[in-house]
C-alpha cells in the first residue's frame, strides 16, 4: 500500500475508534462532566449556603477549639481550609464514642456545623458529587474504572482531533467553517468545529484528571512524597503544643496561610504536619509548602518549602489545580466550567450525529416499496 492509500486508511481507522469509544464510554464521560462542572466552585457554595461568621484564623482560640474536642473525650486526626482565605476550616475528628465526625469552624474557632462523617454522602450533596466523580461510589474499584474512562477519553479526544484537523494547514479553515448542507453534513460541521475550539485544553485538563487517579503511583515513582522526620521515638507529651506549632510554622513562612494541620497519631507520629499556601506557591486552594513540627515543643523539624520542591514533586503538586483550573484563578476555574459545559455539547451533538447517520443508512438498506 502506497503512503497516499494508507493516510484515508488510517484517517477511517480513526473515525472508527473515535466513533466507537464515544458510543461506549459516553455515559462515564457524561458523568464525569455533570459533576466536575457542579464541583468547580463547591467549595465557595458551600461556605454561603452555611450561615454563621467568618473570621480570620485566630491560632489561640482555633488551637482552643481543637484542645476542646480531646478534653471531651475525641480525638482529631486532620484539618482542612474550606476557602482560599483560609476563614474556615474542617476539623476531622471520632468522637468519645469512637464515631467519625466533621466539624465546620471558622477561624476563631467558632462551630458552624458538627455532622457525623457516615452522614456525608447522604446529607452533603457536594461530598456525594466528589465521591462520584472521583470513584463512582465505588471505592478502589471505582477510582480504577475512572482511570481508564480518563484514558480512554484521552484517546478519544486524539482521534477526534487526527479527524478533524488531517493537515496542519486546514486548521484555520475547520476552525471557522460555516456548517452548510443537508442535516448530517451540518452536524458534522459543528461537531468539527466546535471540538476544535477547545480540544487541545480538553486534552491538557482530561491528562492531569487521569494522572490524578494514580496520584500516589506516580508521586513514588518520581519522588515527589515530602519525607516524614527522623525523630521518631520521642513520646506525644500530655498537653500537645498546637498553638505553638502553627505560630511557628506561620511565623517561619511569612505571608503564608494555613492550609492544613494533621495531628499527632502515636509514639512514632509525635509531629504535626502543616501544610500552608505560601507566597511562592502553585495557585490552588490548598498550599504545598510541607512543615512537621514536634508535638512535644513546637519545634520546627522539617522545613519543605514548595519554591524548593523537585521538578516531580512540583509535577505532581500541579496536576490538580491545573484539572481544576485553579492554576490560573478565578479565569482558570471559569475555563474548567466552560471545558464542562462544551463536552456536553460535543456529546448532544455527537449523538445527534450518530442518529442521523443510522436513520440515513436504514433508509439506504429498506427494500423500495
């Protein structure tokens, strides 16, 4: 076969796959959008549609709400910023029943909501829409399944657009083509054009989301986990020194904002983890600058700053801003709701397709009356 043959061989080649993987990964696809589309500003919603105040983080009186919760009886494992300004936070703790609880302060410390974590993916609806669309509701199993729906629509997206663009030299006039002809010929026009449009930052957002799934594959293959300290036989003190480590940690990193607090564990996890958004930081809710500070003093004891981190670290810290789109802020999250909004788009108008073309070919094969 002659290199002139070969490329309409390999151009219906992949108009098949293309076609094809859209008929049978559509529905994961559709899913994947809808949520991702709903989850953008979830965090923003959220915060309004939960009354109380908001106040900037006061470390006394948010250490004081902490310190609470174990004189009751329960005991924190982690803390969570619920906001870019890092006004309110979640507080994972089990209770003195042992029951899995978040609870929802503001920066002073103030409870704005206490919920039992069993709760959530039946109360929340935003925690329900991140459970689907990170693993279907269905755990490791899940999570895998979206992997390779990810990877499939990574290929998906390539063979549309080796279709649509065969030479680099039609790429202008595909991207302006007026749609003209019978009803088929229109569609394909628009589905052509308007996939074009915005193929290429589909691809760049679709890859991170993938890579995002094996998220802690890909840190260890690269090394990108932050080390834990060395000092590991010294004993968690009866009082911890919360307080002390995050004004250290605060006052280490000037500028910086708190972003998240993991608590002492045991004998051989007597340090906080802190983890703040500094001023160097990739932009994204949460920040990469990594600190441990010993549980018994507050001494800082590792200090993992994300203007000093290695290229993979670096690597993998950006893959979820950049398919979230808050890599680029404000624009950059409204560019992740259009992504969303011109898939499901591309879906009506690819359906839209495929009908019009099994209409036309049942016509062509009915016997004449």
């Amino acid at each position: 076969m002659t290199a002139a043959a070969a490329t309409p061989a390999r151009r219906r080649v992949a108009r098949s796959v293309h076609r094809y993987l859209g008929l049978f990964a559509g529905v994961f696809w559709l899913i994947q959008a809808i949520t991702g589309i709903a989850l953008t500003f979830r965090w923003e919603i959220d915060n309004e549609l939960l009354a109380g105040p908001v106040a900037p983080l006061t470390i006394d009186q948010f250490s004081a709400r902490i310190d609470a919760i174990a004189r009751a009886g329960g005991k924190v494992g982690e803390v969570w910023a619920t906001n870019t300004k890092s006004t309110r936070f979640d507080i994972f703790y089990a209770d003195a029943s042992g029951e899995d609880r978040v609870m929802r302060v503001d920066g002073a410390g103030a409870i704005l909501r206490d919920r039992s974590d069993a709760a959530l993916a039946v109360d929340s609806f935003f925690d329900t829409l991140t459970s689907i669309h990170i693993s279907l509701l269905g755990g490791d199993a899940g999570s895998w399944i979206v992997g390779i729906s990810g990877m499939l629509l990574l290929t998906h997206l390539v063979m549309g657009l080796r279709v649509a663009v065969p030479r680099l030299n039609v790429l202008r006039t595909a991207l302006l083509w007026k749609p003209a002809g019978g009803l088929r010929a229109r569609l394909y026009s628009w589905h052509r054009t308007v996939g074009l449009w915005l193929c290429v930052p589909a691809i760049i957002v679709v890859s991170a989301g993938t890579l995002l799934v094996f998220e802690t594959g890909l840190g260890n293959a690269v090394g990108a986990e932050v080390p834990v300290p060395a000092e590991s036989s010294i004993p968690i003190p009866t009082k911890l020194m919360t307080a002390a480590a995050l004004r250290t940690a605060l006052e280490l990193v000037p500028g910086s904002r708190l972003s998240a607090l993991a608590m002492p564990q045991d004998d051989r996890h007597p340090w906080y983890r802190i983890r703040l958004h500094a001023p160097r930081d990739i932009p994204r809710m949460w920040g990469t600058s990594t600190l441990y500070a010993s549980a018994g003093d507050g001494r800082i004891l590792g200090d993992y700053p994300a203007g000093g981190a290695s290229a993979g670290r670096t690597f993998v810290e950006s893959l979820y801003p950049v398919h979230t789109g808050q890599i680029a802020g404000f624009p950059g999250r409204a560019v992740s709701v259009a992504l969303g909004l011109w898939f499901l788009t591309m879906i009506v108008l690819g359906l839209r397709l495929w009908r019009a073309r099994s209409a036309a070919a049942a016509k062509t094969e009915s016997p004449a009356s």
